[in-house]
C-alpha cells in the first residue's frame, strides 16, 4: 500500500467519520487493509485510511484527525526492543487509539503490546474484515473511555486541591474566649475561581479586644486574589504585634505598595475593633462601605461613615481616623465588600442595589428571625436572584454577634 489516503466502512452506532493510520512494513500490501474493511458490514462508519512504512512517514501523517493508528509489530526498530515502534507511536499520539499487529506465534508479544499502552491487539492471520472493523471502532470508544476517565480523576484531585488550598488561604476565626458569635461567606466572582480579590479575617487579642477586618482588591484576576491574602496575613501578624487604627492602616499600605503588580493597584478597607466588654468599638474606613449594626429592639442601619479615609494604594501620606461607635448591650454587626450591593435591584438594566437596598433586605431577613450563616447565605442569594443571575464581582460578607439575651 502506499501512503495515499482510501476508504472503508466500520459498523457501530457512531456514524462519524474515522481516520485510520496504518503503519506497516509491507512494500507489497499483503495486510489489505482497505480490502478488509470493504468486505464488512458496508451499513457502518465510513472509514479513511492512511498509510506509512516506516515511523517517519507516520509521523507525517498524524495528524489531529487521526482516530486510530494500527502499528505492525514487525516493524524495524532500534535496539533489541521490539516494541520500541510501537512505543514510538504511543509517545506521538497519546490521544489517539492505537492497535497492534503481530503473528499469532507472537502471542505474548501482543499481550506485551497492550500492557505498555495499546488499546487491543490483533494477529495477522485470523483478521477478517468484520474483525478489523470491529476492532476500530472498539478502540476509539475505549480511548474515548478512557480519556473521560483521567478528566474525571483530575477533576477530583483538583477539587481535593482546591479544598486543601481553601482551608489554608480563607482565615480560620480566632475567637477563643470570646462570647461573640461569629459567621462568614465568601463567593468569588471569577468562574471556578478559588478566590477573589476580597479578603477578610477576626481575632481576639491577649487584652480581650475583638478585632474584625474586611477588604476588596481592585480587579478580578489571580494577582489580585494573591495580594489579598497578602493583605489578610499581614493585617492578622500587625493586630498581633499591637498595631491599630491609623498605625495600621499606614504599615498596611506599604504593604500593599511592596506586593502589588502595578501603582494602579489599590484596595479598599474596613477595620473594627471591638472592646473587650462588647459594648464599644473603634472602626476606620479606608475607602470601604460602612457596616450595617442591628441593636435588639431597634432597625438595622449603616454606621457612621463620613470620616473615612482613601482606599489603601491611592495616597502616599494618606491617614485614616479612628472613629468611636456606641453597640449597646446585644447587637449584630454585618461587615460586607461591595459586591453585595453592586448587583442589580431587579434584574439586568435596572439600578443597583445600593447601600439603601441592602439595608431593606437585611431588615427584612432579620424580621424573618434568620441569624449568623443563614443571614449571610439568605442575603447572598438574594442578591444573586435580584441582579437576574451569576454577580460578576466577588462578595466576602462576615457578621459579629454578641448575645441578645445580656445587658
């Protein structure tokens, strides 16, 4: 056979179009591969057929549209390895289907042949058309198989990944001995993201203080997501070493003019930090919306906001003032980054939920008696359902809570 492309038919239910590549040793066509595949079953798939003498020309003529390659076990190779051609092929087609050719006196050859990577093996003097053409077809559907099964095990070993990586970059709460309650929900914005550019975290300090951090990264991207766990690490280690309000802030900001890819790259911030009997707290804004407090008996509403600084990045020498904020005996505190109130209020085209709509949701969850994680997913999905679809900006909203049933 020479290398020229002809055609066969291959019964099955797949009535694609396949390619078959056959590479064999055969200057005089003996094998009549062609002829076989005329004399099966002419009601299946059609078959084309090249052909290659030698590794060389097969590598020629593999090509994307190649769906089963048939290798001559007899083929000359180097060395002593009479399966070095065949290895040959499974090296340059590692998405195609591949069939080995051998003498039936060459039985464990052929067995060898299908333990190093062939999807099946024939022997010479038993093909028949119908067998051949079977074989094709078989082969494509077990590669076929057997991709979907190595997509599935990645896609395992992926999430199992992910699961790890979240555990380690999303802050475990460090609470102890505190009576506050705490909740959390994160949601990037990027498809199959892991994260995005928000980031936040609580701790309580050895004097009893509760400190809470909320922050948004500008953009989307894997960078910005990096810098925000950035953020988040060095916010935590600089509460720790005694660092609050402006001081904070400022060491904060080199920190984000170190770590960042671009000078455009700035984020925003809210800190808060709560005194240890839970009845008043020091909160600064560096470009950040206010958080909402609810006080038992009375409406949610926004915290002060006027004297907030600029978003971290923006201002060399900027300063962020520590405000003071009377909670009362039992509250919840709702700390939130833009994405919740970015959505739409009533599907695409209609205009945004705003600080002033969330504040009626969360009112309206809260009469409903919904607390902690089921406030914060309720609100989250409301969100979500009132833009009229997926939001396209990553949303971290945390809640605080200390008791109601204290004075």
């Amino acid at each position: 056979m020479d290398a020229t492309a002809m055609t066969g038919t291959v019964t099955g239910t797949d009535r694609t179009d396949l390619t078959l590549l056959v590479v064999e040793d055969d200057p005089a066509g003996v094998l009549g591969v062609p002829e076989l595949l005329d004399a099966a079953d002419a009601a299946g798939t059609r078959v084309r057929i090249r052909t290659a003498r030698n590794l060389t020309e097969a590598e020629r003529l593999l090509t994307d549209d190649v769906h089963c390659v048939l290798v001559d076990l007899s083929l000359p190779g180097p060395g002593d390895d009479p399966l070095a051609p065949l290895r040959h092929i499974l090296r340059l087609a590692p998405r195609h289907a591949v069939l080995a050719l051998a003498a039936s006196a060459d039985a464990e050859l052929a067995a060898e042949a299908v333990r190093v990577g062939a999807q099946d093996h024939l022997f010479r003097e038993e093909l028949d058309g119908r067998l051949l053409s079977r074989a094709i077809r078989y082969a494509v559907e077990r590669k076929r198989a057997d991709a979907v099964q190595v997509k599935l095990a990645e896609s395992r070993l992926r999430a199992q990944e992910n699961a790890r990586l979240e555990r380690g970059l999303l802050p475990t709460p460090l609470l102890e001995g505190s009576d506050l309650r705490f909740a959390a929900h994160y949601r990037p914005g990027r498809s199959r993201a892991l994260l995005g550019g928000d980031f936040y975290d609580t701790v309580r300090t050895p004097d009893g203080t509760v400190h809470a951090m909320i922050g948004d990264v500008c953009g989307h991207g894997p960078d910005e997501a990096a810098l925000g766990v950035e953020l988040r690490i060095a916010w935590r280690a600089l509460t720790f070493a005694g660092l609050c309000g402006d001081e904070l802030l400022s060491t904060m900001q080199q920190v984000l003019e170190h770590e960042r890819e671009s000078d455009e790259i700035f984020a925003t911030l809210c800190t808060v930090d709560i005194a240890p009997d839970g009845r008043r707290a020091g909160m600064c804004l560096a470009g950040h919306p206010s958080p909402l407090i609810a006080r038992q008996g009375r409406a949610a509403r926004l915290l002060p906001y006027e004297d907030g600084g600029p978003a971290l990045g923006l201002l060399p020498r900027a300063r962020w003032p520590r405000r003071q904020v009377e909670l009362g005996g039992a509250w919840s505190l709702l700390m939130y980054t833009d994405g919740l109130i970015e959505g739409r209020s009533a599907g695409p085209g209609s205009p945004r939920l705003g600080q002033d709509g969330m504040v009626g949701m969360i009112n309206r969850q809260l009469a409903s008696g919904l607390r902690g994680e089921e406030l914060l997913e309720a609100a989250v999905t409301e969100v979500r359902s009132l833009n009229g679809g997926e939001l396209t900006d990553d949303v971290a909203v945390l809640a605080l809570e200390r008791d109601r049933t204290r004075g």
